[in-house]
C-alpha cells in the first residue's frame, strides 16, 4: 500500500497546497528577481546617468538582490518564500518601472534598462507573493449541515 493520498484520505491543506507547489520553479523566479535586482546596480556604470539615477539604482538594485536572494535560500531550505519580502521586492521594481519617468536618468537607454529591470521585478515577486501565499493557506472545507 503507497503512502500518497488518495481523494477519500484526508489531508491537511497546508500539506496538500505545499505538494502543488514548484518549489524548483519558485526558486529560479527568487534568482531572476536577484539578477535582475544586480542588473539595476550595473545599469547606471553601463551608461550614462545622473547621480539621482546612480542612488536610486544602486539603493533600490541591492535592496531587490537581497530580497530576492532571501527567499532563493528559503525555497533551497524547503520552506515557503516569505511573501512580505516577495511584496516588498514587487513594490520596489514598482518604483524602478515608474523612477525613470519621475527623474532625469541621464541617458535612454539607461531609463529603458531601469525600468525593464523593474518590469520584470515587479511581475515576478508579484506572482511569487501569490503562488506562495495560496500555497501557505489552508484549503476551507464547506460546513456540513
């Protein structure tokens, strides 16, 4: 007899959401979110820029690696990625997406590399947010009556 659940067995739903989980994939989104956090470090010494755009990239690019690779050593430790951290790295890539239409960046393509790197950041920590915190909830049964 295996010992995988079956649809008559029951099981918790913390134990049941974490089994659907990629966890694999989790953690190449957690790394994508910290290259990318790097990629904004690197940006500003890659092209021409301002010193706001020098600051404000190298603040919010190490913020963003360290987020990222946060939750990348919490997926490779078989726990959940911390979905505070996940929203606060998505708030960040926010501001990078939005940064270079507030200030003068200094060149094109660093404003297209800023706010490509908060792209990718924001829609990757948002979908790690989500897929963890579904995953982190237990499923509600209906009330027999």
């Amino acid at each position: 007899m295996s010992n995988t659940p079956t649809d008559t067995e029951p099981t918790t739903g913390t134990e049941a959401n974490r089994e659907r989980l990629d966890t694999d994939t989790m953690q190449w989104i957690s790394a994508i979110v910290a290259i990318a956090g790097l990629g904004l470090v690197a940006y500003p010494f890659m092209f021409e820029a301002t010193e706001a755009a020098i600051w404000n990239d190298t603040l919010v690019g190490t913020a963003i690696f360290l987020l990222g690779g946060y939750n990348f050593y919490r997926l490779t430790r078989d726990q959940l990625a911390n979905v505070a951290v996940a929203s606060l790295a998505t708030l960040l890539g926010l501001w990078a997406l939005v940064f270079p239409a507030v200030i003068e960046m200094g060149s094109n393509e660093l404003a297209m590399a800023t706010a490509a790197g908060g792209l990718i950041t924001a829609v990757l920590s948002a979908y790690s947010a989500y897929a963890n915190g579904q995953a982190d909830t237990p499923k509600r049964t209906p009330a027999r009556a």
